[in-house]
C-alpha cells in the first residue's frame, strides 16, 4: 500500500478519532456521577491510557502493518485470538463511528429543532457515504481533510476555552467532590471511552512514511493536545454553567458558549461538536476498515476482503462493507447496550496489546526490533492488566457476554475456514520453545518480521548483504585451537573457492604471525590473499565459550574471515568499513551471542542500520538485478 500519510496525517486522525462525544456528549453525563470532581476523572482516563498508547507504539515501530491491533494479536498470540481480535476491532471502531455519526444528526436539532429522529439518522447515513467515497478515492485526500478538521476543532475549542476563563465563577467548583473520592475513579470509567481512538491509528501504520518515527510521535503530540484540551474545556464548562443545567445535559460545552457568547457561541461550538463527530467518522471508517483487509491477506477470512482498487490502491470491498455495517448500526439499533458493548471491546483490545507487548519480548525473537520501547517493562503492561480488569467489572454482564459471543465467532471462523490456510507460528509457540527446549519446524514469524524491518528502514542490500545471505557460518559449541579453527575455515573456503587448502591455511597461520588479526575484545577479522581474479568471499564465527589468540588477552567471540584476490583490494577497504559499522552497535555482541541459530546470526548483519554501499546497487540495478531479498 502506498506511504502517503505524514506526521500531522498521523496527529490529525489520532486527535479527530478522540475528540467527539467524549468532550462534546459525555460532560453533562460524568457530572451527574462526579460533580465537578470530574475533571479529575478524565485526567485518570487520559493516564490510564498511557500504557496503552505505550505498547502500541511500541508494536507499530516494530510491526508497520495494516490491522494495527489485529496484526499484533495475531502474531503474539495465535490465529485464534488473532480472529477475535480483529473482528473485536473492526466492530469497536465501527460502532464507535456510526455512534459519531448518529451525534452529527443530533447536534443537527439545535440547527435546526424541527429535524425528527429519522431525519437525524439519515443525515448520519448521508455522512457516512460522503466518508465512505473519500476513503476509497484517496487515503491521502483523507488524511488531508482530516487534517485540516481537526486544526479548524482544536481552534474552536481553543476559543472557547479562552473566552470561557474570564467568565468562570469559583463558586461553582464547590463543593469539588459532592459524591465522595470512589465517585471519581468510578466516573473515570465512564470517560475512558473518551481516549480510546488514539491508538487506531496503528491500523493504518502500513501506509504512514517513516512509521518508526511518525507514528508514536504523532501519538504522543495527540494524547498531550487532546488530554490538556479536555481537561481545560471541560473545568471551563463546569466554572460557567449552573449545575443544574449541566447535569445529564447532552450538549455541555454548547450551553457554556451560549452562556458566554450568546446564541451564536451555542451555534458556533454545535459546528465544533459536528465536526468532531465527521473527523471521529473519517478516522474510524479509515482504521476500522484495515483490520478484515488485513486478516483476508492472511488467509482468516476470504480473500477478497484484501483486494485493492488497481488506480487508488485502497482496500475497496474492506470499505464497502465496514461502511455498509455502520449504516446498518445507525438505522437499525439501540446506542446503549452497543456503546458499554464498544467500550468492553476496547479495554480487551487494550489488555491484549499490552500481552502482545510481554510475548514478544519474552519470545527473544531476534527481528522483533521496534524504534520505541515501553518504559518501566514488564512493571507497565502488569499495571495496565490490573487497572483494565477494574474496568471491566465495571462493564456489567451483557456487554463481557457480547465480547464472549465474538471469541467464540473466532473459534468458528478458525475451526471451519482458517485453521487449513493458515501456517504461521505465533510468538507465543516461540516462548513454548524456550521453556520446552523443543525446535519449531517454521520460522515463518522470524522471516516475516526479517522482511518488516526492511522494508520499514529502507534497506536495499549491497553486495556485502548478498556475501553474507550467501556465506558459510561456523558456529562453534565448545572453545578449540585456533589452528583447528583454521582447518575448519579453510575446509570451508577451499571448497568454495576451488584453492589449495594447505595453501589457504598456511597464508591464515603467516598473517596471524605477522599481526594480530584481534582488533577489538572479542572481535577478530582474519584475512588473506590468494591467487586468482574476481575471487572474494566472507565466512562467519561464533564461538559461545570463545577462543584464545596467543597475541590477545581477550577471548575472541565473532569472527569476520575475509579472502580475495588482489583485484579485489578495494572491496576488501569496503567489506571492512562495513563491519566496523556493524560491530560499533553497542548491542551488537549481545544480538550476536544470543542468536539461536545460523539464520539469526546473519540478520544481525543484515538488518544492521548500517549505510549501504550506495555505488554498488546502483551498478546492480543498471544490470537489472533484483535488489529485494
């Protein structure tokens, strides 16, 4: 899929899918659980958010792939989680934006008071088919629409917030907390719904440039903005509305501008609260639509969910469909049970996220390798699970019931469609290894995430890339000789590249008289001359227990062994400037000695953040070579 959205892309659609009821509906509602203690109450959601927006920055910068949640879940846990949780996500997110929708008809009433219910909700299926056209024209179209509603919001609110401080009355923060302290951890939940929008845009992380950078970056800009925008306009409401009139209202913030400004600041923030509810729409109909795209490409559900429109590369029948359920959602359904029921989905995706974190760390997969990582771990996702299943409970019964019904969907899905297709080994079988010491027969997790992290830094292999796919690597488990050591590698060369291997070994043995190929503590590069032309090659060592040079102190773990003709003098200056790249990575020993098997010990050279041989690929790709591995 084509990388067009930016850093304000990723701010704007992680803002516009917050800001809707949570700020516009939900203050009038809190204040009648709360009082004015409420402002606390979503301050504790915003940090309770933390951890979550943490984890998935953490999965995204490793994991840049459509599905978000989904595509975490299902390689962490397996494809049975991975099929609730994307069916968890598609309908979170979907409810949560017909729901926005249906709040553009209702804030429609103080525009107009004559609108009936049904009026409203078509108005809302009118919207929905709007953003449904510009999602499948154009995500970058969409991103920029988004962009500039949520800048024209966030000014709006911004007004309002400034013009509302000079009218507040202190009088009417008292008394701050008339339903005692448990009313506004109680409430918290409540407003939590609030922040649930800002990790989706993971969902759409495979079309973001630059994912390891824009995408917890542009999280972070947004849960600052959005957090400090809801706490500031809701204290301000609060300080300029009568409690009476506040409380169980259904639109807060525009009695507060008609408070302050008159009818036209009510007819001004009821724009604002509409537009809220079209960004919430946008950015729900963009993510939500990822996940069954993203689970057809892995084969969970029927391949044609992934197709793509051939001129707008967008996942056409995945947006046809999602749009479709929502308008169903709108027309058809109750809002109660279907909100708890969104909001119980978030907090399980929430929770799984934070899992999926724990898992992959604890797999040790080597390519599992993102650009941020959770602080605190695992003291963070821990907190996370506990403070969750707190809210949770608070859920009730029917909407965990509702939840069960989607995991035992899962179940069906895989039992009758997936489990025949689907040949991947989740993280979790990874830590199964670990604990029973026993080999899996596919490493199709390891390949996949080898073939992430290239396309996510960009690389394009050089010709040293390509020495090292092709070399020979010695994994040595016990220490021995340094001249047996020799023999072996010249066992290895010789054949490789048809010399004498009393030759080759004499001219190792000669070199290391002359001088000491340990360069570093634990490092040696052993390399020789031989006769011929256009002859070079590399051969890898890894010795665990390590060996002993007689000219060094220190024991020797990695060896680089570099041979070529003397044609290739060059490249050799070059094949060292490369390793020395490499092996300055302050982690590098450490990926070196814990790498598992041959495979693992050669992505850690070739996934390396090393600058690539730039003149050599572009000769390659002159001669029409492939560059992708």
């Amino acid at each position: 899929m084509k990388r067009e959205l930016g850093l304000l892309d990723v701010f704007a659609i992680a803002s516009g899918a917050m800001i809707s009821s949570g700020l516009f509906v939900l203050p009038g509602i809190a204040f009648t659980k709360a009082g004015p203690a409420m402002i606390l109450s979503y301050l504790i959601a915003g940090i309770l958010i933390i951890p979550s927006m943490l984890a998935k920055a953490e999965l995204a910068t490793a994991m840049p792939k459509s599905g978000g949640t989904y595509f975490y879940i299902e390689r962490s846990l397996g494809p049975v989680m991975g099929i609730y949780g994307g069916l968890a996500n598609w309908f979170s997110i979907s409810f949560k934006s017909a729901f926005a929708l249906v709040g553009i008809g209702a804030f429609a009433v103080l525009l107009e008071p004559g609108i009936s219910l049904m009026q409203m909700k078509w108005i809302a299926v009118a919207a929905c088919l709007v953003f449904m056209l510009l999602n499948v024209f154009s995500v970058k179209h969409t991103g920029r629409v988004q962009i500039v509603l949520v800048f024209v919001l966030l000014s709006l609110v911004v007004l309002y917030i400034g013009r509302g401080f000079i009218s507040t009355h202190p009088d009417r923060y008292i008394p701050f907390m008339p339903k005692g302290v448990w009313s506004i951890v109680t409430t918290s939940g409540l407003v939590f719904v609030s922040f649930g929008g800002l990790t989706k845009v993971a969902s759409i992380a495979e079309e973001v440039k630059n994912p390891a950078r824009n995408l917890p970056m542009g999280m972070f800009l947004s849960f600052l903005v959005v957090t400090l925008a809801y706490v500031l306009a809701i204290g301000i409401t609060v300080g300029i509305v009568d409690a009476e009139e506040l409380s169980g209202s259904l639109v807060p913030l525009s009695l507060g501008a008609g408070n302050v400004l008159g009818p036209v600041g009510m007819v001004v923030l009821s724009v604002a609260a509409i537009i809220a509810f079209i960004t919430t729409a946008n950015a729900g109909i963009l993510a939500s639509s990822r996940a069954p795209m993203s689970m057809s490409r892995d084969q969970l559900l029927p391949q044609f969910l992934a197709k793509l429109n051939r001129r707008y590369q967008t996942p056409t029948i995945s947006i046809l469909i999602t749009s479709g359920f929502m308008i169903v959602t709108i027309l058809f359904l109750s809002i109660e049970d279907l909100i708890k029921t969104a909001s119980t989905l978030m907090i399980i995706l929430f929770m799984m996220d934070n899992i999926s974190v724990v898992v992959m760390r604890e797999s040790k997969i080597q390519n599992y390798r993102p650009k941020f990582r959770v602080p605190l771990y695992p003291w963070l996702p821990v907190v996370a699970l506990i403070s969750y299943g707190f809210l949770l409970v608070e859920m009730g019964a029917v909407p965990l019931l509702i939840s069960g019904g989607f995991l035992f969907l899962g179940l069906i899905v895989f039992a009758t469609y997936s489990r025949k297709r689907v040949q991947r080994k989740s993280a979790l079988l990874h830590i199964v290894k670990r604990v029973t010491a026993k080999e899996l027969k596919s490493i199709t997790l390891v390949n996949e995430l080898r073939e992430i992290i290239i396309e996510r830094d960009k690389i394009v292999e050089d010709r040293f890339d390509r020495l090292i796919k092709d070399c020979e690597v010695l994994d040595l488990t016990e220490s021995m000789p340094i001249e047996d050591v020799f023999h072996r590698i010249t066992d290895v060369l010789s054949k490789r590249l048809a010399l004498d291997k009393e030759m080759l070994f004499q001219g190792f043995m000669e070199r290391e008289k002359q001088s000491c190929t340990v360069i570093h503590p634990g490092l040696a590069i052993p390399h020789v001359i031989v006769p011929g032309e256009k002859k070079f090659d590399v051969l890898l060592v890894r010795c665990k227990s390590g060996l002993q040079f007689s000219c060094a102190p220190d024991r020797v773990y990695t060896m680089f062994v570099l041979v070529g003709s003397i044609d290739e003098r060059n490249y050799h200056l070059r094949a060292l400037m490369a390793i020395a790249t490499i092996v300055h990575d302050p982690n590098f020993e450490k990926k070196w000695l814990d790498a598992r098997n041959t495979e693992e010990l050669k992505d850690v050279i070739l996934l390396s953040s090393r600058k690539r041989d730039s003149a050599w690929v572009e000769r390659s790709s002159d001669a029409d070579q492939p560059l992708s591995p």
